[in-house]
C-alpha cells in the first residue's frame, strides 16, 4: 500500500494506473475508521484492480469550530486498517496541499438539496463537502466512487454534483453498517462517553418503532411521537426528526407517497452530534 501526501505525486500515480488499463475505485474519508468505511473498500475491491482511499479531515465542511477541534484522529491505526483491508493507495494530504490559496469557491446550486436538513443546521456543510469531493475527483479521477447510506444527503448532494459537471465518476451508496445494538457506526461514536454510548441505541429504537408505526399514524403525529421518545432520555437533544421523500428530501405531509419515505434524524447525545436514518416503506 503506497502513502501519498502530495496532489502532484497522486495525480502522476492515478494516470499511470489508468494508462496500465486499471480502472479505480474511490473510497473519500475523513479518517477514523470503523467497519462501515472498511466495507466501502471491500466494495471497491471487488469491482476495480486499484483501491484509493483518501483521509481528509476537511476543515471548510465544519462549521462548528469544536466539532473539527474534537473530530477524531487516528492515522497510524487507520492506516493499518487499509492496509489489511488491501487498500493500494492511501491519499492523506496536509491542508495547505489541498487549500493553498484559502477557501475556494464552487458555483453550483443545489436547489433546496443542501438548505434543508443538515443543510439547515449547518450552513455552508455541503458546499464545503462538493468543494472536497470535487478536487479529489480531479486529483484521483476514480472511475467509482463509494459513499454511505448513513450520510444520506450527502450522497444526494454528491450524485448532484456528478450529474450537474458531468464527471466521469459513478457514484455507489452502500448500507449503514451498525453496531450489535444498532446504533449507526460513525467516527464520532468514539467521543461518546461509556454511558453515553449505551443509550445510544435509542436513536436506532425509535427508527425501528417508527418504521412499525408508519401508515398507522399520521405523519405529523409520528414525527412528533418520535422527537417525544428520543427527548424523554434528558442525555439526548433532537435537532430534527423528519420524515421526507427519499428523492428530493421534501417533508411528507400524508402516507400518499409512502413508498418513499425517509426518516431521517440529527440528535445530540451530550456534546456529540449523531445522524442516522431509514426507510420506512422497504
Ligand atoms: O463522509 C465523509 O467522511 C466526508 O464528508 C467526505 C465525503 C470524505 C468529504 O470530506
């Protein structure tokens, strides 16, 4: 497995390989491994002779200051993960290699895609993520790339971006991989405190509950069935709980459109912000 920092070498790397006839596949991260990001590269492996995978903690998609302050770091252990996992390239470039010249700009609308949501809580999140996208796509130009159902505007936003610059990546979502309680794996589980890691599982309860109760209840009822349920433990703070259309995140307001139905949810548990969703009709 080769560690690359620098775009120039990267770049040199990537066109080598696609003049030898390998097709590559793209697995961005912002590092923190857990099994979710590893199965993204099992995927990657099994349909292309190369595997990239980037560790990018990038600073403009955070717009909360604290939250990149505390964002876990773990190169050594991740880059023992990839290894074993039989990644090839591993790109981890410092932050003045990718933003020498300070905050970029990208001219893309995203329509209502990246205003509501995570969009409405954390203002400039995706512009800062099709920034990041964007350039790694130029540096690797990966002929697939693998993202997560748990980030799942994210992965809307991004099939967005793809469709609208017309890249020449194919994009593949996989499942959320979930702990045996089925809290939804994500780095920022590792800054939950022990007691708060084993309530965490409410959030994935009242998915379930929730995926049970659909078309029974009215949606505006379940929602706020939902928010009561996550809110009655005091450790957890529900930033939102919606249920909307899975194509283009609009709120349903009856179960006329049911077979798309999403619910998707932001809460925090102490400090840590935790994101999950499910569909309900599946
Ligand atoms: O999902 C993530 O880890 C990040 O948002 C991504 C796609 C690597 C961009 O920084």
């Amino acid at each position: 497995m080769k560690v690359v920092t620098k775009i120039s070498e990267m770049t040199k790397a990537m066109l080598e390989e696609h003049r030898a006839g390998n097709s590559i596949g793209f697995v961005p991260t912002m590092g923190a491994l857990h099994a979710g990001h590893l199965s993204l590269v099992e995927k990657s492996r099994k349909s292309n002779r190369i595997t990239v995978c980037s560790i990018f903690v990038n600073p403009i998609q955070f717009n909360n200051k604290k939250d990149l302050e505390k964002y876990p770091r773990n190169l050594k252990e991740d880059l023992g993960l990839l290894d074993a996992a039989g990644c090839d390239y591993v790109f981890t470039p410092e932050t003045g290699e990718i933003y020498p010249a300070g905050m970029p700009v990208l001219d893309i609308k995203f329509g209502t895609l990246d205003k509501v949501l995570e969009g409405k809580f954390r203002p400039g999140h995706f512009k800062g993520v099709a920034i990041i996208v964007k350039k790694l796509f130029e540096i690797i130009s990966p002929d697939h790339a693998y993202f997560g159902l748990k980030d799942y505007q994210q992965l809307l936003v991004i099939r967005h971006l793809v469709s609208v610059l017309k890249l020449p990546v194919q994009i593949h979502s996989c499942p959320t991989f979930r702990e045996p309680d089925g809290l939804a794996m994500s780095s920022r589980n590792l800054r939950l405190t022990i007691g708060e890691r084993e309530m965490a599982s409410l959030i994935y309860e009242t998915l379930c509950k929730v995926k049970k109760k659909a078309g029974h209840l009215p949606v505006k009822e379940l929602r706020q069935w939902a928010i009561k349920k996550i809110n009655s433990n005091p450790a957890f703070s529900v930033e939102y709980f919606e249920i909307v259309n899975k194509y283009d995140l609009h709120s349903l307001q009856s179960w006329r459109e049911k077979e798309n139905a999403l619910a998707v949810t932001a809460v925090f548990l102490g400090d840590v912000r935790l994101i999950d969703n499910m569909e309900l009709f599946s």
